[in-house]
C-alpha cells in the first residue's frame, strides 16, 4: 500500500507538466503508425517465446540438483 501511495504521490507531482510536455512535440511527424507497433509487438512475441524453453530448461537443471539431506539413522533396538 505505501508503494501505490508513493507512486500516486509522483504521478501527482508530474500532472502539472502534462501540458507543457504535449506542447512541445510535433516537430516531425513521421511515425510508422499501427502496422509498425503490431510487427514490434510481433517480434517481441517471437523473442520472448523463443527464450520460454530455455528458461524453463533452466529451472529443471536447478530442480534437478538441489543437495538432499541424508535421512536420520533410526535405532529400533
């Protein structure tokens, strides 16, 4: 809660600035709209899916060799 109080706290100190912020863009309006942010996105997606199995093979490996404790000796005598 003091995390979302804390982040509340700059977003409402930087709200004055929005304006000014807006005002001084436009000088060049060449952005590749649309289709340029949906192949970003798309080669994100390929990104990320290709290093999903290698993290996941990763953390098999260290599943894998976790140190086991030897049991106790019991003494039924």
């Amino acid at each position: 809660m003091k995390r979302f109080a804390i982040t509340l706290g700059v977003i409402w100190l930087m709200l004055p600035a929005a304006p000014y912020l807006y005002a001084a863009g436009g000088g060049r309006e060449d952005d590749g709209g649309l289709f340029l942010w949906l192949f970003v996105g798309l080669c994100a997606l390929i990104v990320v899916l290709q290093l999903l199995p290698a993290f996941m093979r990763l953390i098999g490996l260290a599943k894998e060799t976790k140190v086991e404790t030897p049991l106790p000796e019991r003494h039924d005598k």
